[in-house]
C-alpha cells in the first residue's frame, strides 16, 4: 500500500470511531451549522464532540500547518480526508468565515504573532468573524470606501459604516478595510483586525425578501484598535483584500455544489416531462460544475490557478444555486409557496428560494465578475 493509502485507511478508520451518528444526518437548516465562537450554544452534546474531536486532531483545518492548530495534511491527504467525510456524509465540524476567509490572508500576509494569536482560535472555534468591506457608497467599486481610520500614536481610531456585514450581530472580531490615506485609491487602504465589543462598534440587521436575514448594518463611532492589529502594510491593505476576496468567491461558488446526491433524486418522481428533462440537464451541470471545482481546488492549493478562476467559479457556482432553487419550487407546486407553518419548516423552500436572489449580488455582484472574466480570462477587447 503506499502513503497515501495508508492515510485513506487511517483517516477512514477514525472518522467511523469518532463522528457520532447524528453528525451523519442531513442538516435540516441553518441552526445544524456549528459556527463557534465565544457565544457559541451547541445545538447538541454530538455537535459539540465532533467539533472538540475534530480541533484536536486539526482536521477542522487539514491542511493548515500544526503550528497553527492545523493538521499539516499535504493537499492530497487533505483531499482524501474530505473524500472520507463524505463517504459517510459526516457534516463540516465547523463554519467558519475565519477558516474560509481570514485564515488564508493571515498564512500568507500576517506577522509570526497575528498568526500565533489568531489561527489556532480560528482553527478550534474559539473565536467568530465577520467580513467588514462593502459600505453605503462603496459595494462593486469596494476601492472606494471612506470608514476613516486616523493614527493617535498608540492606537488606530476607526469612524464610518459598513454594511451586508453577514452575521455582524453574532461575530466576536472583525476583518475590516479602512482608509488610513487619500493620496492613492487603491493605495490608502489598511486591512485592520478588532474586536465587536470594542466600545463604539454597534450593528443593526437588515432585513430581507426572505423574512430573514444574516445581513446587518455595522457602524464604528471612535473605535480605538491597538496598532499591531494591521495585517499586511498600512496603506498596502488592498493586496490582503484582493487575496481575501479570491477564498471568499471560492467559498461562494460551493453553494453550486448544493451537499451531496442529485436534485432529481431529491425531487422524487416528477409527472411533467418537460420538468424532469429540466432537472435531468440542471443534474449534468451539477456534475460537470463538481469536476470542475475539483479541478480549481487543486489548481489553488498548487499556486497554479488563473487569479481570475475564483470569479468564474463564484458565477457560474451562485448561478447553479439559484436554478436548484428555481426547479425545486417548481417540483413542490403549490404547498412549496406556504410562508408560515410547522409541515413546511416555517416556509423553509420558499424563504431558501428567496435567499437565493442575493447570490448573485454577494461576494461581488455577477455582472462584475462576467467583466473580470472577459478581460482577464477571455481577453475580450474592450472588456
């Protein structure tokens, strides 16, 4: 047997001891993700093993270094471990903005101590965040961003407002794109770190179509952030954003995966021919989309991935999700338009279905990424 083999045999052998059995059940809605955090109310006494079992191990984290409360697998081992976990549909121990987002920036642009201090909390759950970029006035032109963040000599002062802050109301610390000069657009921008409860921090949710929302309104009245919270170089910030938001439309595109199995077998029998050959060509294009991010990840891990690829992926991934949602209302007829009661989740597939209108717009709206990709992948002229 070779290395890797061994490791299939081992990493096999452990799940099935130690991921309990309801971990292996489908998620029945958003309250099943375990986010972590110092607010952090475990669903379950099995939700709160699976995360402690898998932190220990560092497979929350697989293939971050050990030093940073990652299990140091190389991007092969890593790729069997998920192989493994879905073989037994075991859930993600853990939801993490800090594992999909900061952690990767921090690897690449943070000091020796950021890193210290900040990844293995992200890695364990011990610690939430939340993304602070897009403003009033600035959403597809991020660049143009004003939350004003003036040096007092001992400590960064922060004034302005963000918002779409996803889960600013529930995060523990925030990553944060402020303006600490107005000589250069894109060149006075600083990537900050500070805690929520820092005196002067307060949100508001927004609330959406849907009835329901991860949204908020995240304003900074005079908030004082000690000065090494800056990862990267002061004024050098939009190099770590531009990093950042490539693993955010990573992330993003994964919502074309929609779990495991197809969505004609979700569906179940369908009489309207014309609706299952809908669904029988959505199911091709989920299975071509799934090689094709297989492809990407490996591209990724390897440094070798067009900078525009995390573009294309988030397009063409939030475009697949919002079909899935399309032709899941149409197979549920009439009782998949109920809003409020018990048998339908409190409406759970038409409020999902309405939550899918932001996909295109989160992350970077689709036009924006289509205009990336023209330029910079297909080198369209003009574009």
């Amino acid at each position: 047997m070779t290395d890797l083999e061994n490791f299939r045999q081992e990493a096999r052998a452990w799940l099935e001891a130690n991921c309990p059995a309801e971990m292996r059940a489908p998620m029945r809605g958003e309250k099943d993700m375990c986010w972590g955090g110092r607010n952090w109310t475990f669903q379950s006494d099995a939700q709160k093993h699976w995360l402690e079992a898998m932190a220990q191990r560092g497979w929350t984290v697989p293939d971050w270094p050990k030093d940073y409360g990652g299990g140091g697998l190389s991007p092969a081992e890593a790729k069997v471990l998920k192989e493994e976990m879905a073989a037994i549909r075991a859930r993600s121990p853990l939801t993490s903005f800090g594992i999909s987002m900061l952690g990767p920036a921090l690897l690449k642009y943070g000091t020796e101590e950021q890193k210290k201090r900040f990844l293995p909390e992200i890695a364990c759950g011990e610690i939430r965040w939340c993304q602070g970029y897009s403003e009033p006035g600035a959403g597809s032109d991020l660049a143009g961003l004003t939350t004003k963040c003036e040096d007092r000599g001992d400590h960064w002062l922060v004034n302005g407002q963000k918002v779409w802050t996803s889960y600013a109301d529930q995060a523990d610390w925030i990553f944060c794109l402020v303006r600490t000069s107005t000589e250069s657009k894109h060149g006075g921008i600083s990537f900050l770190l500070f805690d929520m409860e820092s005196p002067g921090v307060s949100t508001k949710p927004i609330l959406l179509i849907s009835g329901n929302s991860p949204f908020c309104e995240t304003f900074f009245d005079d908030v004082k952030v000690p000065k090494d919270q800056v990862v990267g170089e002061v004024n050098k910030g939009w190099d770590v954003a531009k990093y950042l938001l490539g693993h955010e439309r990573e992330m993003i595109s994964g919502m074309g995966l929609g779990g495991s199995g197809s969505l004609g077998a979700t569906v179940g029998p369908i009489g309207d021919p014309l609706l299952r050959a809908e669904i029988a060509d959505f199911d091709v294009d989920a299975l071509a989309f799934s090689a094709m991010s297989e492809r990407f990840i490996d591209q990724l891990k390897a440094s070798v991935a067009h900078p525009a690829m995390p573009s294309m992926m988030k397009y063409a991934g939030t475009e697949l999700n919002k079909r899935r949602h399309e032709l899941l209302m149409a197979a549920g007829g009439s009782e998949f338009l109920e809003w409020d009661s018990e048998r339908s989740k409190c409406g759970k597939p038409a409020r999902d279905w309405l939550r899918t209108k932001a996909n295109s717009i989160e992350g970077g709206t689709s036009e924006v990424q289509l205009g990336i990709v023209a330029k910079h992948i297909l080198g369209l002229p003009g574009a």
